[in-house]
C-alpha cells in the first residue's frame, strides 16, 4: 500500500479548496484542471474527482492515478503554493503516461517546472 501525501502537504478543509478555486489560476486540460494559488508557506495539493466522473470505485482509481502523478512531478516543481487537481471524466479512461504529459503540459503553462527540467 503506498503512502499518501503527509498532513501538512495536503489541502483537508472546504474553506482551503474554496481558497484555491478562487483565488487562484486555472489551467484546463482534456484530463484534468489544475488550479495554482502562490502562498508563502509549503507547498499544500488536494486532489478531486466529482460524481459525475462515476460510482466511488472509478472516483478513487482517478484520484489515486493522479496523486502518483503529482509526487513523480514534484521534484521537479519550483515554488510554493497550493494545488488542486480536479480529475475530469477522461481521467478514468486514459493511459497513466497520458496523464503523466498533460500535468506535466499544465504545470509548464503555470510556471511551475523548473526551467532546467530537473
């Protein structure tokens, strides 16, 4: 069983996600949105998947496929603020190397890779 992400590195309130939607930037994709609010503090991440996505097991595989592909990308994250995932109804569906390229794409568009990749 893998390890999640530790207390103070994720996002566990309504008001903190609240924050994120509206505070911070958007960046859509076919897979998943990611929104990005700078703060001063750590970096935080919560991650969702609505019902519309499907019943809960489909809901969970989403989410956990996208928290692995957060913590292989989060080297190479430069900052501190918090993130928001949001996985759409394709992230059920598709190959993980997929989801893999457009987080990758998203944090780009976001300034949030490090320019050197590393």
């Amino acid at each position: 069983m893998c390890a999640g992400f530790a207390s103070r590195a994720r996002l566990a309130t309504r008001a903190d996600f609240s924050r994120v939607y509206r505070e911070g930037h958007r960046y859509p994709g076919q897979i998943l949105v990611l929104y990005v609010r700078s703060t001063e503090g750590g970096r935080r991440v919560g991650v969702t998947a609505g019902r519309r996505l499907g019943g809960a097991v489909v809901r969970n595989r989403a989410k956990r496929r996208l928290r692995e592909a957060f913590r292989r990308i989060e080297p190479r994250l430069r900052g501190h603020g918090d993130l928001v995932l949001v996985a759409r109804t394709a992230a059920a569906a598709v190959r993980f190397e997929d989801i893999m390229l457009e987080m990758e794409a998203l944090c780009a568009a976001g300034r949030l890779l490090c320019a050197d990749g590393t």
